[in-house]
C-alpha cells in the first residue's frame, strides 16, 4: 500500500481542520485491498475477482474468506467509500445468498429438508470490496454515505451471480 500525496497548492481549502488531501492507493487494486484487509488472518481459498462493464457502468468486486467470524465489506461507488452501503451494497447480498445455496442445493450440501442458509451465514468471515463506477451516481445525503442508484442492485447482482456461480463450480 501506497500514500499519495495529493496537495494542490500545499493547502486544500475545502477542509480546513485537515489541510492535506490524501488518496490511498494498492497496486493490484482492490484485490491487492482485500490481501491487505485479511493480514494475519488465516484465509479459506483463494480470492475471487471479478471486473465487468455493464450498461454504462462498471462493477468490480474482490472477495476472500478467513476464519474469523466477523465480516468485512466495503462498498465503494466512484471510488468514494459509502458506509451505510446502497444499491450495491444491496445487490451484493442478495446475489451472494442465492448463489451459495443453489450451489449448496445443486452439489447436496444442502439436504431437501435443511433450511437454505441466511445471508448472515453467508458473510461470516467474509471479506470483500465491491466498487462500482457510474457516470451519474445518487447518493443519500451530502456525505455520500449510501448509494440510491436503483439499477446498480441490478448490475452488481448480474455480475455476481453469473461470475461467483462459476467461480464455486471450478
């Protein structure tokens, strides 16, 4: 991981409490990110990666389990990260939960009479960065904290499903 230093001018005017602006930069992107986010954890598999254009947006999205019991994921839109999630965020989830268990159908995981597993199941230990890039992004409030895009649920669901389908298949 790399601090860039960004100052324009040696002070930025926009926040004056904090005159610097810094940009934080991973080379290997945010698959390099999730790497960095499990350190000392003991990782389950390989991390799964994905990078699609879809409509006019893009969707990329890196994901690691370990063996802790907490998840860990950050959505990002425009490469500003949305702490209260969004429409991304929203797709993620729902696309992960019914990836899972219909992989978990499919190969008997799951017996018939099982109760399919919850999302919380699904992300207990999880780790992953989603980001999606829009040429008009929504956001709920000023500070940018949730994304209210309504397509992007869609987009990102798209790409996760078809791509982590194949990703647990091979």
């Amino acid at each position: 991981m790399k601090i860039v230093d960004l100052r324009e001018n040696e002070k930025d005017q926009s926040n004056e409490k904090n005159p610097f602006r810094y940009e934080f930069y991973f080379d290997g992107g945010i698959k390099s990110y999730v790497k960095h986010l499990n350190f000392g954890k003991d990782t389950i598999g390989e991390i799964f990666y994905v990078d699609k254009n879809i409509e006019d947006a893009t969707v990329e999205i890196a994901i690691q389990y370990n063996d802790s019991f907490t998840e860990n994921i950050l959505p990002f839109a425009n490469n500003v990260y949305n702490p209260e999630g969004g429409t991304h965020l929203t797709g993620f989830t729902t696309a992960m939960t019914r990836v899972v268990n219909k992989y978990a159908r499919d190969n008997n995981l799951l017996k018939e009479k099982e109760e399919n597993l919850t999302k919380e199941d699904i992300r207990e230990g999880q780790t992953a960065v989603i980001l999606v890039g829009l040429p008009d992004p929504q956001f709920e409030g000023q500070t940018k904290n949730k994304l209210g895009n309504p397509e992007v649920r869609g987009y990102v669901d798209k790409v996760l499903s078809e791509s982590f389908a194949m990703f647990l298949e091979e």
